[in-house]
C-alpha cells in the first residue's frame, strides 16, 4: 500500500472511517484512544467528513456510539476514490505521468503549489516509491525506472481512482479500447471475467500513454505492429506486440515457474479438503481459474493496492467461525509450501479466492465443526442478560452461539455436559458454589463496554487458530 503518501492528518482520518464503518459501539473517546489522537480530533474530524464526503452518513449527537455509514448507491470504493482525488502527492504523481515539466516553478503552477511544497512532496514520494524501482527524475522532472513497475503502479492507481466508471480521458477512447482488450484477451488462458476486461482497458490506456511520452514495456530491435488509438489529444500509436509480451511474460508467467506456483497452489486447497474432510467435485475443473487469478494478483513488482486494500478487508470481516477457521488453514499450508514470496497479502488472495470459487464449501462440513460457545452468567433479571446478548450479536465480528445460563438452574449444569469456551459474568468464580465446565472465565459490570467486545473477539480468534492448527497436524 501507499498509505504514506497521504498526510498524517489524512491517514488517521481514512482509517477512522474504516474502524467506525465496522465497529457500531464505539464513541468519540474510543475512537481517539484506539487511533493515538486527541477525542477533540476525532470530533473535528468527524465535522469535516460532514461537509466534504457526500457518500458517508455520519450522526454523532444522537446517541451515546458514533454512526457511521455507507450512504444508498456508494459502494467502499467512493471512499478511497475521495482521499486519491483530494491527496497533493497523488495528484502530482497523475499529472507528471502524462507530462514532463521542466522546473519545479511549473510544476507548482500546474498544482497551485510552491516550489518548495513541490520538492518536498517529491522528496517524500521517492522515499515510497523508489523501493519498488521507479522515481520521480530530474531535468526534466518525470516518471523513471522500471517500465513494468510503472506500468502497474499507474493502472492500479486508476482502476482505484475512477473505479472503472469515470475513465481518465472519455467515453469514446474506453470504447476504442474496449474493442482492443477484447482481442487481446485470446491470450488469457482461461475466460476473463468483466472486472478482468475493465481492469484490461485501463493497462491498455496506461500502456497507451506511456509509449506516446516514449517509454517502452519491451526494448528491443523486433519491429512490433502499431494500430491507432483517437483519444483527446489526437491519433495515438499503440504497440499492441510489446503489450502482448507483456501479458504473456509478466503477468500470466508462462514456464516453469508458472507450473512449480500451480503445484504450490494446489497442495494449498488439497491441505484445505484434507484437513475438513471434503473435496468438491468440480475443483479439477475450476483450477485453471483459480490459477490464473492467482497469478494476476502475484506477478506484480508492486503492491496490488495503492489504498484500498480490499483482500485483506475481506478477510478481516468475515463474521463466521467455520470461514476463519478455513483461512487460518490456508495460511497454515501457505506458509509450509514452498512458495518464493510469504507475503500475508498473498494469504489474503488465496482465501479470497477460496471464498468466490467456493462459496458454500462451509454449509458442507460445518456440521462436522464444533461452535465457539459463549456462556452468560448474570444475577441479573432475563431481559437485562438477552439485551448483553443483542450487543453481543450485533458489535461482535463473528457469529457464534451464545447461551444464557440461569443462575436458578446452575445445579442442572454440570450434570448437561455443556462446555463453554468463553464464560462472561458479572459473579466472580470465588462467589460460585458450582463447577462450570469452561476454558475462559471474563468479569465485567453489569454493562457491556468496548474493551468486553476487544475480549471475547481474541477469545474466538484464539479459538480459529487453535482449532485450525489441530486439523492441519492431523
């Protein structure tokens, strides 16, 4: 990711949103002691995001929690769209990619910046972007370095920014090109999906711009044919031989290292079925895509996200047990396999793949699974304990069962058998004069708090790992 390329004040306002779009019990003080700012910040930055972020719902005088929210029609991709639309370092960096400028004074005019905020923002962008083998040059200032690099970071840049419906230049060109990824897509091993042609078009036109300002995917002496692209600023040229090369070499990675990731990748999903007990059927049939997804999403020279780092926030929201437990597996045999990059991004990719190819694998073996089981003990009237229940249910990030004992029946429980894996009361054990059966035991008041929520939550995910490790060793 590209995180440092925003302010300071920009980072910790993007990933308040983020906690805030999935933590509903949280007030304006938890928000700041769980960012490492001032509860007036977070209040300021709240007030802001009022005025300038038209696809947020946010109330915060209402209750006693922050509600923050999506509005009707805006996907999370607005949101990342909004802070690379709004951030100086990126909109210098868009600018220099269809220019070069000849002075720092010009570049500030183009970005109503001063020279001295231009160099700086230059210095601080090439402390980010040169460890991936690219930079911002001098005399003229441009874009250098590792053509395929560049390449990448500016098509990821843009499927993020314009999210494949605000196309950088016009309709007219994305239908031009629309009709050039279609014919190259004969190169894809397997049948692209439209998210895969969208993200096609943007390579192209990024492909397209790059040769027009004279730098080249491929350097050599073959002669590669040329078509005529019309975009805003009259005929472009367009190599569709170096971009050709490109697919083939650098992205479906054709030999053998293409077959020794295949291998590694299947062990992984084998590992998987093993460990539940269940192998789809139509897993041979489908692995050529998985495949091939797979290493679109590897074979980069730099990071697959600029800001919205979309694997890992599906892996992270995942709500049921039996999905983490899966994961957690997966992660397991990744890390035993013997491929080149242990990257958590590239666990991330395997179980979001995992989940799209196989979406109802858990409805098959979850019947064989044991539940996280919460108990709650309160001396407390039923209405109060089945209200703990509701918040539980609805701030946890994890469907599990919860079973309210009664403090009238607790005679009955040892003889039940039940076991809980997590016992929250507001009785402490020296005041019981029985035996739960449990492995954790959790005080707190009569209320539940954040901190209550932060407990049970690394008790379950103590539990997936746990559990998932014993499946793998068996």
């Amino acid at each position: 990711m590209f995180l440092n390329l925003l302010s300071k004040s920009e980072q910790k306002k993007l990933s308040m949103i983020e906690l805030l779009l999935h933590r509903k019990d949280l007030d304006s003080r938890n928000v700041a002691d769980k960012l490492g700012i001032n509860q007036s910040l977070v209040e300021k930055y709240l007030s802001e995001l009022m005025v300038e972020a038209n696809f947020l719902l946010i109330d915060y005088y209402t209750g006693p929690n922050i509600s923050l929210t999506l509005a009707p029609s805006y996907a999370i991709d607005e949101l990342y769209s909004h802070f690379l639309a709004r951030a100086p370092a990126f909109q210098l960096l868009e600018t220099l990619f269809y220019s070069d400028y000849g002075s720092y004074e010009l570049l500030g005019v183009e970005l109503n910046l001063s020279k001295s905020s231009v160099i700086r923002l230059i210095q601080q962008i090439n402390a980010e972007i040169k460890k991936y083998d690219f930079y911002i040059a001098k005399k003229p200032l441009r874009i250098a370095g590792n053509e395929v690099a560049v390449s990448q970071f500016f098509s990821i840049l843009f499927v993020e920014k314009y999210q494949n419906k605000q196309f950088p230049e016009n309709q007219n060109l994305e239908q031009e090109l629309k009709l050039v990824a279609l014919e190259l897509q004969r190169h894809f091993p397997v049948a692209p999906y439209f998210s895969d042609t969208q993200k096609l078009i943007i390579m192209i036109y990024v492909h397209m711009i790059r040769e027009k300002n004279g730098n080249f995917l491929v350097m050599d002496k073959e002669e590669y044919p040329l078509i005529d692209i019309l975009s805003k600023e009259g005929k472009s040229r367009l190599s569709l031989g170096r971009f050709e090369y490109y697919l083939t070499h650098h992205v479906f990675n054709d030999g053998e290292s293409k077959e020794e990731i295949g291998q590694n990748l299947r062990g992984i999903f084998t590992a998987v079925f093993d460990a539940y007990g269940y192998e789809p059927e139509d897993f041979e049939s489908l692995f050529p895509k998985i495949l091939f997804q797979y290493l679109i999403g590897v074979n980069l020279q730099v990071p697959y996200c600029i800001l919205n780092n979309y694997l890992h926030r599906f892996v992270m929201l995942q709500r049921r047990i039996m999905t983490k437990k899966i994961y957690k597996t997966i992660e397991i045999a990744f890390k035993k396999s013997t491929l080149g990059d242990k990257h958590q991004e590239n666990i991330e990719h395997i179980c979001y793949l995992f989940s799209n190819f196989f979406p109802n694998y858990e409805e098959k073996i979850s019947y064989k699974q044991k539940v996280f089981q919460l108990g709650l003990f309160f001396d407390t009237n039923s209405e109060h304990t089945e209200y703990l229940k509701y918040q539980i249910e609805k701030f946890l990030p994890y469907e599990i069962f919860i079973k309210i004992i009664n403090p009238l029946d607790i005679f009955s429980i040892p003889a039940s058998g039940d076991y809980f894996d997590l016992i929250l009361s507001n009785i402490s054990i020296g005041q019981s004069t029985f035996s739960l059966k449990y492995k954790e035991y959790h005080f707190i008041d009569s209320t539940l708090a954040p901190q209550d929520i932060d407990f049970i939550t690394a008790a379950v995910e103590k539990y997936i790992s746990e559990s998932a490790g014993e499946l793998s060793s068996q």
